[in-house]
C-alpha cells in the first residue's frame, strides 16, 4: 500500500472546512410496502428493522439544541413507523421553522389529511 499522507500534506488544493449541520437525515427504518430493485436500502415487506421510540425522542432532543433548517425523514416507508409522526409533527420542531420533508405515498398524504 502507497504512503498517500505526505501527498496530502503537500498539496495546494484548500483545506476541507465543515459548516454548520443545514439538514439531518434520519432514516425511520427499512420496512417497506414495496420492494424496488432501486431501492438503496434494499426496503421491503420482509424487513422489520425500524428506529425505536427512545432513538426518536433522540432526534427530537438534537433538533431541540441544533440549528438545522431542514429535518430529511426516509426510509423503507417512513409512514409505516408508528412514531414518525411523532418526530415530524413534534410541536417543538414545528416552533423551530423545521421544514419537514416526508417521504410519503400520495394516499398515505391523502389519509392523514381526512
């Protein structure tokens, strides 16, 4: 194997500087009503690994001290995790301006509305 540190330390190209955290991705859970052979997380029926309640108050306590502009909720399908709504409806992410992206069906959208 090459010695790539001493390449790296002897460049020209700008340091890698992290800004603040703008969007946090949380990933509900790989259960899915569909399976897509597209799919990056290989989702499906069969799965049943899903984020647990204490993970989801977790992520509403980080929301809570962290500035991020944007909450990504993915999956599976999100909106088959019973809690999900928990985090993206919680009353404190909603007085934070979190502009909450939801990876929902159109019918599941349909039937949180009725």
């Amino acid at each position: 194997m090459h010695a790539t540190l001493p390449l790296l330390e002897e460049t020209d190209f700008p340091g890698i500087r992290r800004r603040r955290l703008e969007t946090l991705q949380v990933n509900m859970g790989f259960r899915c009503n569909q399976q897509c052979v597209h799919c990056h997380v290989n989702a499906g029926p069969k799965r049943k690994e899903e984020m647990s309640r204490a993970t989801a108050d977790e992520v509403l306590d980080f929301l809570r001290v962290a500035e991020v502009e944007t909450l990504d909720i993915t999956g599976g399908a999100p909106e088959l995790v019973a809690h999900v709504f928990k985090v993206s409806f919680d009353p404190f992410a909603g007085k934070l301006g979190i502009f909450r992206i939801l990876s929902l069906a159109i019918s599941s959208l349909q039937a949180v509305d009725r």
